[in-house]
C-alpha cells in the first residue's frame, strides 16, 4: 500500500471510527455517529479540493487525521473538566 495515495473516503471513516468510537462523548449515539463520518468526510474534502484549487495532489494520510483527532480530544478534556 502506498501510503500516500489518496484514502478511500470509508477508510478515513473506519480510522475515525476507531479512535473517537472509545472516546466517551456525551451525546446521543446519533450525533456522535454524525461526527465520526464528519472527521472522515472532511479529510477526504480537502484532499479532494487541494486538487481544485492548487491543481495538484496534496500528500494527505491518515496520520493527520489521527492527529486531528487526538488534538480536538485533548482540546474537548480540558474544557469539560
């Protein structure tokens, strides 16, 4: 696998999935089923849009996804704590 081919929209979903499913949100299981696709549709967007607006391919992996996540997480503990 190369891993800086551009990821499959459902992949970027299921990285998603996996890391915020065992994060605690207090929400209903709808909204927070609503936020994992969100986190993976928008990394899939810009990757999408780079090619539009830069007209090239932006190099963008999963890693910067997973990076996102774990940064909105750390933001998300400190204000509810």
């Amino acid at each position: 696998m190369d891993w800086f081919q551009r990821w499959p929209k459902d992949a970027l979903i299921a990285v998603s999935s996996h890391f915020l499913g065992q994060y605690h949100i207090v929400s209903e299981d709808e909204t927070k089923k609503q936020l994992i696709e969100m986190m993976g549709t928008v990394h899939d967007g810009v990757a999408e849009n780079c090619t539009v607006y830069f007209q090239r391919f932006d190099y963008k992996c999963p890693g910067s996804l997973i990076i996102v996540i774990f940064v909105k997480s750390i933001f998300v503990f400190f204000i509810f704590q």
